[in-house]
C-alpha cells in the first residue's frame, strides 16, 4: 500500500533518507506516481500566476508550459547528469541520477506551488499591461521570479545533497557531482525557458502561447536589460 500522499510531501520536504532510498532500490516507480504529478500541479498553479498578468488565457498557456519546461530540462539533464554521475565516479548510476534530479524538481513544485497564492496576489496587484509603468513592472516580475524559481531549485537540491554523498562512492565525491548537477539544471532550464517564452507576456507584444522567433537572442542577455531598465527607473 502506497503512504498517503501528505507522508510523501513531508518526508520529501525533510529530505527522508528512507523515502529516497525506497523509490532508488526498492520501488522505483514510487517516484514517478508521485513525482510527475507533484511537478505538473505545483508548477502548472505556479505557472498559472506567472501568466495571470496578461489575463486569464496566458495564464492558463504557462500552466501548460510551465511544467513542460520542467519535463524538457529532466530530458536533456537526466542524459547530462547521468554522464556526469559516471565521468566524476560518483558510483550512481545512470537511473538513479535521473530519479535524483526528478525528486528535486517534485520538491522544487512543491515549494513554488506553495508561492502560488502570493505571486497570484502580486500579479492582480499589478498595474495593467498598458499602464505607462508597464515596461518598469515587466522587468520586475523578471528578476522576482527569476529569483524565485532559482531559489526553490536551490533548496530543493539542496535537501538531496545529504542523500547524494550517502549514496555516493565517498561524500566528497557526492559533494563535486551536486555542484556539478546544479550548475547544469540552471543553465539548462533558464535556455529552455527562454525559447518557450512567453511566461507572463511583454507590455505590446500579442499574447501566445510562443513566440515566433523562439531561438533569437539569451535568457541572461534580457535578464541583464531588465535589470538596467529597473535601474533607470
């Protein structure tokens, strides 16, 4: 019999080692009937007020997306990660190095679906798209839920980090393959955001589900012009 869904989000939030060691050895597939879900609801409500801000319609597009993008970054991750699980001699193998990181993004889901409610409050609070302060208000969302996402992915792997150098060959070497697995999953997943943008719209632009030029220009050359835009304000 499977633990009651509130046990699960529990023993993950407090990074049970019981727990990960039962979805890696024992019932892998415990992982997925959790995990999976946990991502699709905890960032498809998350996603849902990071849309909010051009009405109802983008809001429920990034509650599609926002999950996709999680998915896409498990893929090309779980491959780059399992590489380098294997390159560094860490002792995990490929499966469990993508259980690893599908436990983090269920906890990451976890946490930003439990953010929902404020940036949902913070996105009706806003002034409109058209409103003059539109392009000021546009860069802040940016950097907030940059920050905010990158902060639950943190704590999320984070969490793992103990689990990772007990399963490792040796905790030094646990230590070296999380680094290197963080580093990964934010560069990946803030490039993969970036070409299926938008999330919350720019002030006139036509809201879409994504834009027609989805490889044209970097996540991080429009989070630097946001952040001088706020400093000109």
């Amino acid at each position: 019999m499977h633990p009651p869904l509130s046990h699960s989000i529990q023993a993950l939030c407090q990074g049970r080692r019981a727990l990960l060691q039962e979805w890696l050895m024992e019932k892998p597939l415990s992982s997925l009937a959790f995990c999976i879900p946990a991502v699709v609801l905890g960032c498809g409500l998350y996603g849902f007020t990071l849309g909010l801000w051009q009405g109802g319609r983008m809001g429920c597009y990034v509650a599609v997306k926002f999950p996709l993008v999680i998915f896409a970054t498990l893929l090309v991750n779980g491959v780059l990660n399992g590489m380098l699980a294997l390159v560094l001699g860490s002792g995990i193998s490929f499966r469990q190095s993508v259980q690893f990181l599908l436990a983090g993004f269920a906890l990451m889901a976890v946490i930003l679906g439990s953010l929902s409610p404020v940036t949902c409050f913070m996105a009706l609070q806003a002034p409109l798209p058209e409103h003059p302060g539109a392009k000021q208000w546009h860069s802040a969302l940016l950097l907030i839920h940059t920050l905010v996402i990158a902060y639950a992915g943190i704590i999320a792997h984070r969490s793992l980090l103990g689990q990772l150098r007990d399963f490792a060959s040796s905790p030094k070497l646990g230590t070296r393959t999380f680094f290197a697995w963080l580093a990964g999953n934010l560069f990946v997943g803030a490039q993969i955001s970036w070409i299926m943008r938008p999330f919350f719209g720019s002030p006139g632009l036509a809201v879409q589900f994504l834009r027609d030029d989805p490889m044209e220009g970097s996540f991080y050359e429009t989070l630097w012009r946001a952040f001088l835009r706020l400093l000109e304000f």
